[in-house]
C-alpha cells in the first residue's frame, strides 16, 4: 500500500519523529517518548501534526439541512463561529464515523450561500466523503477538499492558549470550547482557521493552514519550546479524558447510546435522519451494552479484545486500553452488559492467560480544573 506524507514529514523526522505507518500515512508515533509528551501537553504545551486528517467544505444553500439528513444532532443549535461533534450513521443506527462540523456562516462570494467545514477521521477519509457526497447528491452544495495539500496542527495545554494569544497578538478569552476564528499569526502569509478544539482533555486548538505556513509554524512553535507529540501521546491523553477511537470503541455495529454517545442524538427535533428508526427502536428496547470506564489493579494493561470476565463468563471486551501517565495506574474502556455497568462492579479482564481484578468507575478518568 502506497504511503501517503504530510508537509510535516520530514520536519518531524528532524525532530526526532520515529515514524510508523497509519491509515496509510506515514505518521510520528513519539519524539522525546511518550510519557514526556503526554506529561508536556497536561503541563504546558505540545504539537501534533493531524494533517493525515480530512477537511471537507460544503457551501451552497442551506448546507445545514441538507448534511441534517446525516446526522442526529441538530445542527441548528450551532451558529457561525460555532462547532458542534456528531457522529455519521447508518440505516441501523451503527456508527460510520464521528466528526466535528464548523459553521463558517455566510459565503464571502455570495450571502445567499453558507459554507461548513466538516473534519474527518484519516481512515474514514474516502468513505466518509464518498457518503456525504452519494447522499447530497441532486443538491447545489458543493462538498470540495478543503485541506488539500495543507496542515493541519494541534496545538494543546495549559500553556496552549497563551502562546498562540502572544503569536498572533489577539485576545482569545472569548472564544469558546467548540468555538472558532481567523487569526492572522506574525510570519505566515495567510490568516489561520483556529477552532479551540482538540482530542486530549486539555485546551487548545486546531489550526488549519496551508503547507508553508505550517512548515513555518511547526519550526517557530519548536523554537518557542512547544513538545512535538506523537500517535503515542495523542491515544493515552484522549483516552484518560474518555474520548472516543473509531475502529475501538465505536463502530458501525455500535449505536451512539451503546457507545455512550447517547447526548449526540435529537431525537426531540422533527428532521429524519438515516439510523433515525433504529434509534427509536433502541430508545424503546433499552441498549444491549454500555460503553464504560475500568481501573485494573496492578500494572498489567487491557488492550483492544481483551475479555472481560465475571463469575468465571465473559461478559464484554475492552475496547481501548493503556497505562495512565497521569493516574499512574491502568485504565480502559469495555464494552458490557447494562447490568454490569453500573460503577462500583467488580470484574477481571483476561491478560495473557492471568485474571487482573477490575472496577467499573466514572468516566472520564481525568478532567482538567
């Protein structure tokens, strides 16, 4: 399979990347070492390069109600300079993939028109835009590859919002978690897509820019003292603050209410919306599992499939796993029965052949004050 490179490339490499392939790219895994950079981003500052990512525009008339048909979030709740996170579904209510969908508001070519930026999982890159586009089609929006050849950087902690606020010289107090701006940053020759989002429980943002001014930013963050992040990092911060990995703890034979996803889904709204029957049904069946929480005792980890024991049966597998650098204990996400799910049960998961004592508890395991 042929690898795909992001204008990053050989820049993480010069800062110590060691690289491995993912959803056909070739990505850093870690740079200084994982718990370095997973302690920088809950401390100060760190750097990921998520260009593997897909950005897609859909501008036309009235985007919102054609993409409402996609998802089960209504999309009316968000206005321009807003995002909100949802989830693509399928007839059975299974999750394709979830997203992050930005209002840009008006068109600056035409006020008649809007425009919406949706951003993508890298695996999911060429189906999901394969599937938004068959179920547009007959529409004017046009759905048009907004990244391209660009960056797409994280840029997260602590630390993360002051900085950008002393690059670029704008005041950020008022940007909202979910909210989003242009921001011209000294030395780039474009203004900067910021959205204040992020996939690691701390603040910060995700800039959008294209390939130079990235190349530039990565080398001028770098000299700022900004840790470069791997894939490493990236999964144990996401997964301490309890977010989500498609392909792990969701799928396409997952419901968002067996994912714990539940909030995502409007039913209350009057739009119809593909999966929106099936889930009905699983409103009026009750779900069959439940994504939950787990600390195991001991230092062993529960990786992806591992069995999740109870009185002697399996009852549920993990979905994601890893040791936590914040907690200093292992965590993971399992899929169980509702009757186990409840906090305070006590399980085993199956490592190696051994039983390793678990609890179900809350989620997320860290939040940040």
């Amino acid at each position: 399979m042929d690898q795909n490179f992001t204008p990053l490339h050989d820049l993480c490499i010069a800062a110590g990347g060691r690289m491995v392939s993912f959803a056909g790219w070739e990505m850093p895994v870690q740079f200084s070492g994982l718990m370095a950079e997973h302690k920088a981003v809950r401390s100060e500052s760190g750097m990921f390069d998520i260009s593997h990512m897909g950005v897609l525009r859909i501008e036309g008339a009235n985007p919102k109600d054609a993409l409402q048909h996609l998802v089960p979030s209504d999309l009316h709740r968000i206005g321009p300079g807003q995002a909100c996170y949802s989830v693509l579904l399928n007839e059975q209510g299974g999750i394709i993939d979830d997203l992050i969908i930005y209002d840009l508001g008006p068109s600056l070519l035409d006020a008649s028109h809007e425009t919406l930026l949706v951003v993508i999982n890298a695996a999911c890159a060429e189906t999901d835009t394969a599937w938004i586009r068959q179920h547009l089609e007959g529409t004017d929006l046009q759905v048009l590859d907004e990244k391209e050849d660009g960056v797409l950087l994280a840029l997260q902690g602590p630390k993360a919002i002051g900085l950008l606020e002393r690059l670029s010289g704008s005041d950020l107090s008022e940007l909202p978690r979910f909210g989003h701006c242009s921001l011209n940053i000294q030395g780039l020759t474009a203004p900067v897509f910021t959205a204040r989002t992020g996939y690691t429980g701390e603040d910060g943002v995700e800039l959008l820019l294209k390939a130079d001014d990235g190349r530039k930013l990565w080398q001028q963050l770098i000299e700022e003292g900004v840790t470069p992040c791997g894939l490493g990092a990236r999964d144990t911060l996401r997964l301490e603050a309890a977010m989500h990995l498609y392909g792990q703890d969701m799928d396409a034979a997952t419901t968002p209410f067996e994912a714990g996803l539940g909030w995502l889904v409007h039913l209350e709204m009057p739009a119809t919306f593909i999966g929106r029957k099936a889930l009905e049904q699983a409103v009026e069946q009750g779900p069959s599992k439940r994504l939950v929480g787990l600390k195991l005792q001991g230092r062993s980890i529960a990786r992806h499939d591992y069995p999740v024991i109870h009185n002697g049966s399996t009852v549920g597998v993990i979905t994601s796993g890893s040791w936590s650098p914040t907690l200093e204990e292992p965590i993971a996400l399992a899929s169980l029965p509702p009757v186990l799910a409840k906090l305070g049960t006590e399980l085993s998961v199956e490592i190696r052949g051994q039983l390793q004592p678990a609890t179900v508890v809350k989620r997320p395991f860290y939040r940040r004050s």
